[in-house]
C-alpha cells in the first residue's frame, strides 16, 4: 500500500541490479526513508553511519538479488474478453466490478508488479482505483492509465468499453475527455486485433485525419500515443503522424521495424496473448478467438524477431493479468521468458520491465535503484539478469518502503 512507513529501513548484505546497469552491486545496501523513497545506495558501513539511519530497521539480504520492482506496460485490469468469464465481468455493476479491479492490483502487487499502465479500461474505475491505492485504502500497484481506449464505430474493442467515435472532431473531443478524467496516456485503436469477431488482424480502422487529431491533442497536452495496431501499412501511417508507441504489432516488418528503432517508436509486443491457449480456455473465449490469436503465434514472434533486430525500444507488457498462472509461473514472469527465447538479453528484459519502461512513461524515480526512487524492489535468490527465470522466485516485494510480501515469513 502507498503509506508512510514509521522508520527508515536498510537493506543489507544484496546484490543490486540498479534498472540500467549491466553489473551488479555487490554487498551494497539501500537506506529507504520514512516517506518511502531511498535515501541512499552505497556500503553498508557507510549507510549505517548515517544520521538517518540510527534507528532503521535492518533486513539481511544475504547475498540474494535486489531488483526494482516490476513494471508491467500492458494491463487491463477490468478485462472482459468474448466469452463465458468475460460476459460475467461485463455484467457486474459498478461496485462489483471495482471490487473486481481491485482483486486483481492486489495480485499484480504479490506478483512483484509495483508500477502498471493501464491501456482499457471501464466506466472509469480505474481512477477511482487509483485514488483508492494512492490513498493507502487499497493495495495494488502504481497506476498510469489511459482511461479508455478509442475506437471508431464498431472498431476494436467496441464491445470491452473502447469508446467509438468517428471523424477527426468527434474522436479529438473524446481524447479530451479522458485528459478530463485524468489520464496519463492516449490508448488507440488503429486495426483489428484478436477479439473482434467482425474484423480481422489487418482491418485498418481509422482514417489519418481520425489518427492525427487524437496525436495532436495528445502531444498538445504532453501525453503520448500508443496504439493497438497489427498490420505494418496501418502503423507506417500512424508513425508518419507521430505515433509514440506500439501495442502487440501482430504482423510487423522488418522494413516497419527499421522505421520504428529511426523514430524512436516504443514496442509493447505482448508475446504471451498469441500462445496463451490454456489461458483462453478458462476464460471461455470462442473457438474464432483462440484460433484467430493462436494462429498469429508464428507472425506475432517474428514481428517481436523483427524489432529485437532493428533495436526498436522493448517495454514488457502482457495483456494478460499479470499475476495470471501460466507455464507454472505468471503472465509476467512468462512474456519476460518468452522475450528471452524470442532474441533479448536477460539483462535486456529487465531493463524493459525496469528502468527502460519508466523511460517510456516519462516517470523519473519508477524501475531504477537510485537516491530519490521510489523504494519499490523485489527479491530473488538469483541473479535474473543473467537468467530471466530467476523471477519464477520472487519471494519478497516492497512498495514505497512497505513490504507487501515476504514468504519466508510467512506474511502475505
């Protein structure tokens, strides 16, 4: 939860990755403030000489690794997908569905997940969720969302709460709107994707009149654009207007991705939502969904190729829950894995989950070990830098200096 904690703490006796550096710390301790935020970083004689540190509470880290607290880029928090379980979501009132969202923080926190982008939402509760975990009422991670998405008429996620609009004033007014309400962030349908049932993968879905108004009064406002788009046509476009970043990128070229790593265009991939079938099959998900996602798989994989190649900017994102199981571990941990076998760094991964993804959000303080930071770390008997599937065990998260988990002693 995002409370003061009562006394400074220091963590000793950890192996430190920092969110950018390539090495760890070695035997390095953190001094965490009252307020939450670090103090200091350096030897732990020199931290404990501090004034501020007389009276902290020590936790012995013992040569285990201290990382920054995940950053998931591509949540959705209130999914009501096609299907058995999402018709149940989409039918809850308010309340309900809230009580719903705020389940789910609090798995994404346990799952090690401190910081989230939110990119579709509904009925906007995610603000009100975000008001409720600011204020320490709820525990759930750090929230930057973008209230809903938009779509054109009966385009991408109509039916999961999109907001349809058509022509360049109509969607610009809806951009404000959810400036309005707060949001960090413009989110935009610019094709089909996997569960639009009228629609394929390449449907394109907004004119470049449409796309450029919804660019314009994002950057006019300082917020940034990103868009759920499949085809290369479609986001050649998009770009050439100003686009910032690209969701799922289900059918992405090599020519498109050399254009995106020119213009410093960011990618989401979202690998895990096109080989997930154990997944769709709890959810109820129609056959024309699954096979539609699954077939996908193989382009979607070479798109993620594609991007690793050209050096396009990677930020993790799942579309899945974050915490939801998958290949015994969760959608987080499985897309950073998946990333790894598709051509990245394990060090590269977890820069994209990091210090890397804070870039992208333009959030000083979030996915990095430094003074200033916000004390939000997870905890791992290995190094995941060097094997991405140490964080298969996260045993330990903070928060702004609270520690939300810890299994070896027991608490929750």
């Amino acid at each position: 939860m995002t409370s003061a904690t009562t006394a400074p703490t220091l963590l000793v006796g950890a192996r430190i990755f920092t969110g950018t550096d390539a090495e760890l710390l070695d035997g390095a301790a953190v001094l965490v403030a009252a307020d939450g935020r670090i103090a200091a970083v350096g030897p732990e004689a020199e931290l404990r000489a501090r004034p501020d540190a007389a009276d902290a509470r020590v936790v012995e880290l013992a040569g285990r690794v201290l990382s920054p607290g995940l950053v998931n880029m591509h949540v959705h928090l209130g999914l009501a997908l096609p299907g058995t379980a999402g018709a149940a979501i989409a039918s809850k009132s308010d309340p309900d569905l809230l009580l719903v969202m705020a389940d789910g923080a609090k798995r994404t926190l346990q799952a090690g997940v401190t910081t989230t982008r939110l990119v579709g939402e509904s009925r906007y509760l995610d603000f009100a969720l975000r008001r409720g975990i600011d204020a320490g009422i709820v525990p759930g991670p750090r929230i930057f969302t973008a209230g809903h998405a938009l779509c054109c008429t009966g385009g991408h996620g109509w039916d999961s709460d999109a907001l349809e609009g058509d022509g360049a004033d109509e969607l610009r007014r809806l951009a404000r709107l959810q400036i309005r309400h707060g949001a960090d962030l413009m989110k935009v349908c610019i094709s089909g994707g996997i569960a639009g049932e009228h629609e394929q993968i390449d449907t394109p879905q907004l004119t470049d009149e449409e796309m450029a108004s919804i660019i314009q009064v994002a950057h006019d406002w300082g917020r940034k654009v990103t868009a759920h788009v499949g085809p290369s046509e479609t986001l050649r476009r998009a770009i050439e207007l100003g686009l910032d970043c690209v969701e799922h990128g289900y059918q992405l070229t090599r020519e498109i991705t050399e254009l995106m790593a020119e213009r410093g265009v960011w990618y989401v991939p979202t690998i895990t939502v096109s080989r997930c079938e154990e997944f769709f099959d709890a959810q109820g998900v129609p056959a024309w969904m699954k096979e539609r996602a699954l077939g996908a798989g193989p382009r979607h994989w070479e798109s993620l190729q594609h991007a690793i190649a050209s050096g396009v900017p990677i930020a993790m994102g799942t579309d899945m829950p974050p915490a939801a199981d998958f290949d015994g571990t969760t959608a987080t941990v499985r897309e950073m894995e998946f990333m790894v076998e598709a051509g990245m760094t394990d060090l590269d991964v977890m820069r994209s989950a990091t210090g890397r993804a804070a870039e992208l959000l333009g959030a000083p303080g979030i996915g990095v070990i430094e003074p200033g930071a916000h004390a939000d770390f997870i905890v791992t008997d290995e190094d995941p830098t060097r094997d991405i599937s140490a964080l298969r065990g996260i045993d330990w998260v903070m928060k702004d200096g609270v520690v939300v988990r810890d299994d070896r002693a027991g608490a929750r």
